[in-house]
C-alpha cells in the first residue's frame, strides 16, 4: 500500500476548502507568431484579421471570418456543392482516408476544404469560392473540383465576376490519379467564366502551392495576394536540392513574385477587401467601354492576361 502524503491528501483540500478552487486558466489564449516569434493576445489578434502587429505577419484565417469580411455587411449565401464518392479509391495508410476524411469534417464542420459562397460586394453580385487550409491542408480532390465547377457555372448564371481565394497544399494524395484529374477539370471552370467575359480573379494565401498553384490559381485576369504568402509548385528545399543552388531572399512570396510578373497586386489583409472592388469596378467599367464600341487605355492595375 502506497504511503500517505499528508501534505497532499490531508493539508492541501483543507486549504482549497477554505480559500476555494482556482479557475483553471485557459491555455488558448495566446498565439506565437510565425514571423517573429512574438507572443500575441488572441482577442486582439483577430481584431487584427489575424495579423500580427509587430511583424505583420499575416497568419491564417478561418473562412468563415474571411467571407464576412469580403461580402458587403458579412452577408452571404452559401451555394451547395454536389456530393461526391468519399474514398473512390479506398486508400489507406497509416489510416484509412475514409477516417481522415471523418475527422477533418467532424473538425471543421465542412464536408470538403472548398467553401462556395455569393453576395454582394460593393453593392454588386459575386461569387466567391474559398479554400479551407484547417481541412486537409486545404488540398484538391474530387469535392473540390467540383465545388470549383459549381461556382463557375453559378457566376456565369448570375453574369457575376468569380474570386477564388486558394490555401492550400495542393493535390489530395489520398485520391491519386483522380485528384490530378481536378487541374484540367479547374481550368475548364476558369475558361467558362471567361468566355462569358466576366472576371476571373484569384487571390493568393499563405500557402498556395503544387497542383493548386499550377492550374487554376495561376490563370487568374488578376492576380492578388495578401502580403508574405507563399506561393510556388514545390518547396524550396525541394528545389535548392534538385538545381543545387541557393534560391534568393523572399523566393516564392508574394512580393518576389510580383517583381518578376507572377502577381499583379500584393495588399495587406485590412486592403483586401477595397482593392477586390476597386479592380472589379475597373473591369466593369471596361467591359461597359468594349460593349459601347469605345476605346481608350484600360485603368492602371486591370489589365487582362
């Protein structure tokens, strides 16, 4: 029989008998920063949409939280998107796809890591479809697909410009040949919006890389990004070992990649949402001209590719 410690078992419930039980202290209440490794108060972090006030760093941001801030008074309508076989191809492999699919949904609430949203944005109709990282890592499979195929043939429904707001790891592995198959299905999606003549704008988050980044994200009409993201196809060590060489300062982030003409527009997350309308005026207002028989120079920043 284990001995008795009187000081634990006898004096210490007499103590909190007297004086009462502390409240536990949550232990959520604060986020490092990636960036600079700063200890940041959680309530004003997301004051800040999640950006940190020393650094600037632009963490991740819930979608939901994301939507709101984008739509004219936080209001939209989520679009549904068609159900599609969970696990085509019933993988597995330290555990079955079918159970990670379980708990990411039991997690997130969400039945992909594709959000499709619509609304209005500066008083005009948009469609919005958006990534969700806490999913999966935000990564393309089937669902996706066709949540890309959903909004597409919503905006061109609604002749109402699409933003695709990318986060994401790229191509599901778990869905193999079936969740390539997704980057010709997301340029189809793209294209139809195009040839209605109505916007294609991608905004660029941290992260945005592999499959995602070489089809749909970067075949956008714009392309913004929110400062620091990082965007590219394969991991910097991934490429410094296959060339042999040491990249430069600031390889795939947002602002290298404006400089070598990749993305047109790098704003802080508080600009986002003004820049967004902003640039669809001017789109607008362009498509009115080309309508009109006018001509004239298109408005700094909205150049089509």
């Amino acid at each position: 029989m284990p001995r008795m410690n009187w000081l634990t078992n006898f004096v210490r419930p007499k103590i909190r008998a007297l004086v009462g039980t502390r409240k536990e202290i949550p232990d959520n209440l604060w986020e490092k920063c990636p960036g600079c490794n700063a200890m940041l108060f959680k309530r004003e972090l997301e004051e800040r949409m999640n950006v940190c006030h020393h650094c600037g760093f632009h963490l991740k941001l819930d979608i939901a939280t994301r939507l709101r801030m984008l739509f004219d008074d936080g209001v939209y309508s989520l679009i549904d998107v068609p159900r599609v076989e969970a696990d085509p191809l019933k993988f597995r492999d330290q555990k079955k796809y079918v159970d990670r699919l379980k708990d990411a949904q039991n997690k997130t609430g969400r039945q992909d890591a594709i959000v499709v949203a619509e609304g209005l944005m500066g008083e005009a109709e948009t469609v919005i479809a958006a990534f969700d990282f806490s999913f999966m890592g935000g990564s393309m499979g089937l669902a996706v697909g066709e949540g890309l195929i959903t909004a597409a043939r919503r905006a061109v429904a609604n002749r109402a410009p699409l933003i695709v707001i990318p986060a994401s790891g790229g191509a599901r592995m778990q869905e193999g040949i079936l969740s390539l198959m997704q980057m010709p299905r997301s340029i189809i999606a793209a294209k139809q919006v195009k040839e209605a003549g109505l916007p294609y704008i991608v905004v660029f988050t941290n992260p945005t890389t592999g499959g995602v980044t070489a089809s749909f994200a970067m075949v956008g009409d714009i392309h913004i990004a929110e400062k620091g993201a990082l965007i590219g196809f394969a991991g910097t060590r991934v490429i410094e070992s296959t060339i042999r060489e040491t990249l430069p300062a600031g390889f795939q982030r947002s602002e290298y990649l404006q400089e070598h003409g990749m993305v047109d527009i790098v704003v802080t997350r508080k600009e986002l949402r003004d820049t967004l309308i902003r640039v669809l005026g001017f789109l607008r207002k362009e498509r009115r001209r080309k309508t009109e028989g006018l001509t004239g120079p298109v408005p700094h920043g909205a150049h089509s590719r």
